[in-house]
C-alpha cells in the first residue's frame, strides 16, 4: 500500500463532502457526553456494544484511550473504527532538508517543543523563496528564528510583553534582523502588521487567533501562510462559525462541547497529576449523583472549577461544601463512602462510553481544518493539508500550507 498524499485541489473538497455526511449521519455517537449524561441515546440502539463498554474497568478504559480505533469491541464499533479511520487518513507534507542551527538557537526550548519547531520548518516549501517571516503569537519567537536563520527579515506578533522583550533579547544577540512587537492579535488594528510580502507562519495559535490570521492574511495580500491550528474550541462566538462558504452550507452545527472533541486525548501527565485528575472526576461523578437527589430533577448540574485544595477535605464537606456554593440544599447524613466509590464507578463508565465518541476526533479535527482550507482555496491560494510530524510528538500535528 502506498503512502497516502497530502490533500490537495478537488480532494479537499470531496474529502469535506464525505466527512460531512459521516459526521451529520453518527450525531448520536458523538455528541452526548457521557460525564453529563446518565444513558446515552445510542445505548438503546446498541445495547451489546453499551453493556459490554459498562463492564469495563477504569484500568481499561485508560489503556485505549489514545487509540480507541485498536479496541476490539462489539458491533458497530469496528466498522465505525475502521470508517473514522479511513476518512481521517491524511499524507505528510514533504520534507526538505534544512540547515542546522548553532545550540545557541535552543537555548531555553523543550526538546518537544524544539522537535515540532524543526519538523514544521522542514515542510514550508513554496513557489517562492520568503524573505520575510511573520511569526504570529510566537512567544519568544523561536520558530520564527528558525526560519529566519538563513538572513530573511523577521516579525514577531504576540501579546505578552514579558515574551515579547525576551524574544528582541534572544534575537539581536543571534544577530538577526527581527523586530518582536506586543500586540492583541484579536484586536482591530493587528492587521498594521501584515504586508503582501510577508510569509506568515503560526503553530498551534489557538482557535480565534489562528482563524483571525488567516482572515487578515488574505485582507492584507499575503502570498503565503503555514498554519498548525490548535484548540477549535477557543472562541468567542457561542458556536462555531463556518469559514468556507461550503462548510456555511453544511447542516452541522458545532457547539463549544462539539468542538473540544479533537481536543479530548489525555495529555502527558505524572501519576500524581492523573491521580488527582480523576479524583476530582470521580467526585464531581459522586456529586453529580447527589444533586440529582436533592433538586428532584435528573439533569446535570455545572459546576465551577475547583481548586486542588479542596480534594484534601474530607469527602462530605466536599459535599457539603459544593452544596452551599451552588445554594442547594444541605444533604442529610449518609453512607459518604458508598457515595464516594459510585462515583470511582461511575468514572469507569464514563471513562469507557467515550471511547466510541472518541472515534470521532480526528474525523471532526479534519472537517475543521478542511473549512480552513477550503475557506483560502476561495480566496484564490492553492492549497495542501498534511501532517507535519508524528502524533506522538504532538497531536496537533496537520500543516495547512497555502501560496498565491
């Protein structure tokens, strides 16, 4: 079999038409979530995939989490696996070899974070040679500093100073011809900065910021644009606002739970840090039992983020505590422990209904870049979508490339 090829021309937009139909015709699968909802519509649908997943341990659920398409589940779960799977396909962005830099360079970065850099710039080949570089929200610069190593002009676009005086640091000692400036990219005149000539790069900008470069981009007449988007849900609107007029035309709607779903793997944490993450789960699992009891009503009930502090208190002033913050009713004397363990179990359950739901990141990620993608093609850019590294150094890992 061979290597599947970036997305590119009439594939970008076949690719959206068939993810479109997937994701409006499987609505029942991805969109309840399971930690606000005690049964899932599609349960009934499915009662042997629904009761085998119930059986499950947290222990289990934990060790698919990252590749929920290899459990080997009850119908209908292999053949979505295998379906989500195939539509998320998406080939690498050819890579050119790239000088190295003196270690100077990466004075202060994560290897990872180091990693990502040098793997996005080996696949920025366009038409046209930059020769000036724009690094939108770039902290203290270092990608744009990689780029700009072989004497090409240099901007630097971000919001806090603190960054923004560091990166000037770090580039006139490198001896770069780079000018970092503190701007709110989402405010009315960012787009000052822009100018046709710039090559405008951004990885992992979060939703709105990203999305805002590549409308002022294309304002502004840039001739080419890398963007590695991250965090979709990270906007201002109530619900996702379409880009291309061919994702305006779809009847998906995506709400801010929708579009945390790509966004749903477990990130890289210490045990301690999993620890309390799932005791906090568990608790508010627990909780969640206990209101239901006390309003009469069995809907669930937000709660606010609470401080890590509060995991240290005995699990009924936990209770009793959240209670008061919500202004419910203080709860009579129980049995706290057999409260506290429904909701470990309930965490298990939780933990292993997701996983069909989970099915579905990479498929709704790719529906949303393509949006992009789509969006820069009416504009007049020619475009390529593809990854840029390995999952497994980040999952954000999908380049949109787009030169005019």
């Amino acid at each position: 079999m061979t290597n599947p090829a970036p997305l590119q021309g009439p594939h970008l937009r076949e690719r959206f038409a068939t993810l479109d139909d997937f994701l409006l015709a499987h609505q029942d699968i991805w969109r309840p979530v399971p930690f606000t909802e005690l049964e899932l519509p599609w349960e009934r649908q499915h009662p042997e995939l629904a009761a085998w997943l119930r059986c499950r341990t947290l222990a289990e659920a934990e060790a698919i989490h990252n590749n929920p398409e290899q459990l080997q589940a009850p119908a209908p779960y292999p053949q979505l696996a295998a379906r989500c799977a195939d539509l998320s396909c998406i080939g690498e962005l050819p890579a050119a070899q790239i000088a190295a830099v003196p270690n100077s360079f990466t004075v202060d970065v994560p290897g990872r974070k180091w990693q990502q850099i040098d793997a996005f710039a080996s696949r920025l080949r366009f038409d046209q040679a930059p020769g000036h570089w724009l690094d939108w929200c770039s902290g203290k610069g270092h990608l744009g500093r990689r780029l700009a190593r072989d004497g090409a002009s240099l901007t630097c676009i971000e919001l806090d100073p603190q960054l923004v005086a560091s990166g000037q640091q770090l580039s006139q000692r490198l001896g770069l011809a780079a000018n970092h400036h503190q701007q709110d990219a989402l405010a009315d005149d960012a787009a000052q900065h822009l100018a046709p000539e710039h090559t405008v790069v951004a990885l992992h900008a979060c939703g709105d910021l990203h999305v805002r470069l590549l409308q002022l981009a294309n304002a502004a007449g840039c001739r080419q644009l890398a963007v590695a988007p991250c965090c979709y849900n990270r906007i201002r609107t109530p619900d996702y606002q379409p880009l291309s007029t061919t994702a305006s035309a779809s009847a998906l709607r995506l709400s801010h739970a929708d579009l945390r779903l790509p966004m749903s793997e477990t990130v890289t944490a210490g045990a301690r840090v999993r620890r309390q993450r799932d005791q906090s789960m568990a608790r508010r699992l627990a909780f969640d039992l206990l209101q239901r009891e006390l309003r009469g009503e069995d809907q669930y009930l937000p709660t606010p983020s609470l401080a890590t502090s509060w995991l240290a208190k005995p699990f009924a002033d936990y209770c009793r505590d959240l209670c008061a913050l919500k202004g419910l009713p203080q709860p009579q004397p129980r049995d706290w422990k057999a409260l506290e363990a429904a909701g470990w179990q309930r965490l298990a359950v939780v933990r292993n209904l997701e996983l069909p739901r989970s099915l579905f990141r990479r498929p709704m990620e790719l529906w949303l870049l393509l949006d992009r993608a789509l969006f820069l093609e009416e504009q007049g850019y020619q475009v390529k979508l593809g990854s840029f590294c390995s999952p497994q150094l980040t999952p954000r890992n999908v380049l949109l490339l787009a030169e005019r």
